[in-house]
C-alpha cells in the first residue's frame, strides 16, 4: 500500500512540475510562423514587365510588355497592343515588386508563380520575430519568421 501511496505522490509531483514549467515558458514559446519575401540587394538585375489591360464586351485581356527602353508607351504602340497601363513588375531572382495604375488589384495566374498587384506576401514582419528557415513557393523566395 505504501508503494501505492508513494507512486501516486510521485506521479501528481511530476504532473505539477510540468504544468508549471508549461505556465512559465508559455509567454517564450514560438505561436505563429510568419513568411515574407527576401528583399533585393542594390545590384540584383532586374527585369521590367509593363502590364496593359484591354476590355471588350465586359471581359479584360492582359498584355504582358517586356521592355528595357525609356519609352514604352511608343514600343506599345509600334507593336499595335491594345489598352491601357494597369500595372508595372520589377521582376528580380526571388520575387518581384509592383506598381499598381488603377484602384483594382491585377491577378494574373495564381498567387506563387503569375504576377499579382499587390503581391500575395506582406514583406513587413514585426521586428521580435526570429528568422529560422528560407523556403520557395514559386517564384518566391520567402524568409520564415517564428513569432512570439
């Protein structure tokens, strides 16, 4: 019996020590994993992609207009695409920045390898987040960030 007694004492001892120890490392313990994309350095080359929509009986058709000049409104109209600038793509190895011409996002293919504005990752990660891993989703090159 008293071994009885003994075990039970022991197994509600252990059983204490690990509900306080939970209690006191919960407020260090990682909650929330975190993506953002990696950004550029200076020198990454990049690649301009200008992005024009054209509608026609209520449905949109995108042109896709890679251009390293100065003036692409004149390449657009020497090559005859229809429509008008919605939207600019910095693309650079791991990712891509956009500008956006007009009050409606542009979403073309899905979120990991076409373009969209704005892109599908907000690259601001709040400043206590640790970064533990790097992954690929795409066209996406993304830090992993483990929050508390």
């Amino acid at each position: 019996m008293e071994d009885f007694i003994a075990a039970a004492v022991f197994i509600t001892a252990l059983t204490a020590l690990f509900v306080l120890a939970a209690a006191v490392l919960k407020p260090y313990m990682p909650t929330a994993y975190v993506e953002a994309p990696v950004q550029p350095s200076e020198n990454t080359p990049t690649r301009t992609i200008y992005v024009y929509v054209h509608t026609v009986g209520g449905a949109e058709r995108y042109y896709l207009v890679e251009y390293v000049g100065s003036d692409v409104e004149t390449f657009r109209r020497f090559i005859g695409v229809p429509g008008v600038l919605v939207a600019k793509f910095e693309v650079y190895p791991g990712g891509y920045r956009c500008e956006l011409y007009r009050d409606r996002p542009v979403k073309i293919g899905n979120p990991y390898t076409g373009f969209w504005c704005p892109p599908p990752f907000d690259p601001r990660v709040d400043p206590r987040c640790v970064p533990v891993g790097v992954t690929s989703r795409g066209r996406w090159l993304l830090v992993q960030y483990r929050c508390p």
